[in-house]
C-alpha cells in the first residue's frame, strides 16, 4: 500500500527513474537505501525527503505556519485515518470535511503534499460512499475531486464520481 | 501565540518541554481535558497551538516541530523519521501500556507492550556516536521522544537491565531544565499522578497490539 502510494507520489513529481524499496515490520514501514546517508524509513519521511529531492519545497508549506499545517494533516493521514477502526470513521469524516469547509486544500489555497498523501489515503473510503454519504460530506467531496484533476496526481487509480448538483434538499438527511 | 495545555496529558508535556527549550513566545492557558478548542473538530482536543488567528494545529509532533523550526532548528529527514516512528509505531505500543500500567496496575503486562519499541530505541542509540537522538545537542525527535516515554520511564525500576542506553539518553534529557519544567507543571504537580489517570481513561482503549518494530539503521 505505502509502497504503491510512493510510486505514484515518484510519477507525480516528475521522477525518471523509480527509488528501490523495502519494507519491514508487519506494519509494512517503508524503507528507502539512499545512496547518500542512512536509510530512510517511514511514509512521511520519505515522502517528504522525496519532495525534497524533487526541488519543489512548495509543496512542504512557503512560510513555518503553512508548513506546520501540511506536517500536521500529513501526521493526522498517518495516526488518525491509516488503520483507522470502522466505527471511527465517520468522526474521521466529519472533522476533514468541516475542516474543509473554507478551503480549497488542506493547508488554505496552495495544492501541497498534505492534499496528495490524504487524497492517496481516502481513495479507499471515498470509493465506498453513497451518493447521499457523498452529500454529507459535501466539503471533503469538493476537495476530492479537485485533487483527482490535479494534473499527474490520480494516475491508476479509478476515478470517484462526485456530483457537482446536490440530488437531495439539504437537510433533509 | 496561544498555547492550550491541560494537566496528565503527556503530549502536552512534550509540547511544554519543546516551549521551554526554543523560548517561543506564547500564551498559556491550561484548559479543561473536555474543552473544545478547535471548533472544525468533534471532539475536544489538546495541545493545541494556535499561531495566528483561525489557525490551529492539534497534531502534537507537527506542534513541536514547528516550535523549533520557529527558533532557527529546521527538521532534518532523521528528526522526521524519529517523529513518524514515535506516531505510528512508540504511540500505540505507549497507550497499550499505559492502559495496562496506570488503569490496571499491570506493570508486567506494560512491560511487554513496549518491549518491541525499547529494544529499538536501545539498539539504535547503542550505535549512535552522538549524546542525543541525531546530534550532540537535543532536538525536536528528543523531546517527542522523550515526552511519550516519561509517564513510564520516569519509574527507573520499569526498563529491562539490558537496556543502558535508553536509560543513560533518558536521564541526559530529564536533566535538561526545560525537561524538567514541563514534568514539573503537567505531571508532577499535585494531582498530577489523578489527571494522568484521567487522561488514560479518556483514550479509546487500544485495539492493535504491535510488538514487532524492527530497527531501521
């Protein structure tokens, strides 16, 4: 799974040559052997170090706070909705969509790699909604679809239908 | 800046030593564990930085690390790799023995929670040439570190006898004065030991047990 996410975040970030990978654990960690330094092991990390290494820091966050939120949303996609048991989902859910509800991304306006690793992330649950689940979190379903469009981001993975037009009054669910 | 703190919560602690340490200027009010800071989520939540108006960040560790970027120590990619490690892999086993240790007096059971994560911790800092987790001075991955294991090791009969490093790397960061503020005001203070209680209790009880993390360097 982390694996594949960080073959496509690779892709998304104009890589030629694809990075080796282990892994280790039951959990799965990914481990990235660089030929400079020790190994790099963890999502984050080398999701991060992968950013680095692709010279775009903008996608970290442009000033400290900016940067503290993508580190934040980046640690909330990892402890929060990785593994997240059934009956926590909803409330995983809600808190992104309100957190949405005034912003285009996750850290304001900017498109950085919070937005890619959550949308890698959510692909999953997003592709089991229904179409009133979809309603209800009409915020996260915005920001979903935005991501999916943002060029080079969605790659093989199957395109989420979101209404644009709500079917159903508000407030009627 | 305002900076919400409640006592008994270890995450609170790191971020309080983390203040102490970089001298950041904030405001602290200790609020209620049930107070409900950040209006976008559900539940309450705390530590919780506020660095300008309608901005919040609740995720400890993202805290921390923007403290100490804040006063001129950038995260490098082995800080980050001892954050990610400490909320994915160190948090669960934690809360496990947590639960075990202060709910249902179960020190060995505790024991075995964490042995994966120590036996870590010692093998990685037996071939770490420097004082501290990445350098010879503390940082950011220090204080994490250090604040999640403090409700447990600061009892010194709890850590295996093989595991010297831990225990020497332990007690060079309770010795820093900033370390010892933030224990002093969130757990040792009287009542401190009650408020720990009732921060465990308020945590979903764990669900995985994950015994097996391996070293990486």
């Amino acid at each position: 799974m982390a694996l594949k996410e960080l073959s496509s975040l690779e892709k998304a970030l104009g890589f030629k040559k694809p990075n080796k990978y282990s892994t280790q654990g039951s959990s799965k960690t990914p481990v990235l052997q660089s030929n400079s330094g020790p190994p790099l092991c963890g999502l984050l990390t080398i999701a991060t170090h992968l950013v680095r290494e692709a010279q775009r820091p903008e996608l970290l966050g442009v000033s400290a706070e900016q940067r503290a939120v993508v580190q934040q949303w980046l640690e909330y996609r990892a402890t929060r909705l990785d593994g997240c048991p059934k009956e926590e989902v909803r409330s995983v859910l809600k808190d992104l969509n309100q957190h949405l509800e005034d912003k285009v991304y996750l850290a304001g306006d900017a498109f950085t790699l919070a937005d890619m690793l959550m949308y890698y992330g959510i692909h999953h649950l997003m592709v089991g909604l229904s179409i009133q689940e979809k309603e209800t979190y009409v915020n996260i379903s915005r920001w979903f679809d935005h991501v999916q469009h943002y060029p080079g981001i969605r790659q093989h993975l199957p395109l989420v239908v979101v209404l644009r037009n709500r079917l159903y009054p508000s407030g009627q669910h | 800046m305002k900076l919400y703190l409640s006592e008994g919560n270890p995450q609170c602690m790191k971020v309080l030593a983390a203040v102490e340490l970089t001298g950041a200027k904030c405001d602290i009010h200790h609020a209620h564990p049930e107070e409900r800071i950040v209006p976008t989520l559900s539940r309450p939540v705390l530590p919780v930085l506020q660095p300008s108006v309608g901005v919040h960040l609740f995720m400890p560790n993202a805290i921390c690390r923007y403290l100490f970027e804040l006063s001129g120590q950038e995260a490098s990619s082995q800080t980050d790799q001892w954050l990610e490690w400490e909320a994915t892999e160190l948090q669960p086993a934690l809360m496990q023995a947590l639960h075990l240790s202060v709910l249902q007096a179960k020190r060995t059971e505790a024991a075995e929670a964490l042995e994966g994560p120590l036996r870590f911790l010692e093998q990685s800092l037996s071939k770490k040439p420097t004082a501290f987790l990445t350098a010879e001075t503390a940082t950011v991955a220090d204080i994490v570190l250090w604040g999640a294991l403090y409700p447990i090791l600061s009892d010194a009969s709890f850590l295996p006898g093989d595991s010297q490093h831990v225990a020497a790397w332990f007690e060079r960061v309770t010795a820093l004065p900033a370390c010892q503020a933030a224990a002093g005001s969130i757990l040792n203070e009287k009542g401190g030991k009650a408020a720990l209680r009732g921060f465990v209790q308020r945590q979903p009880v764990p669900h995985t047990q994950r015994r097996d993390a391996q070293p990486c360097s």
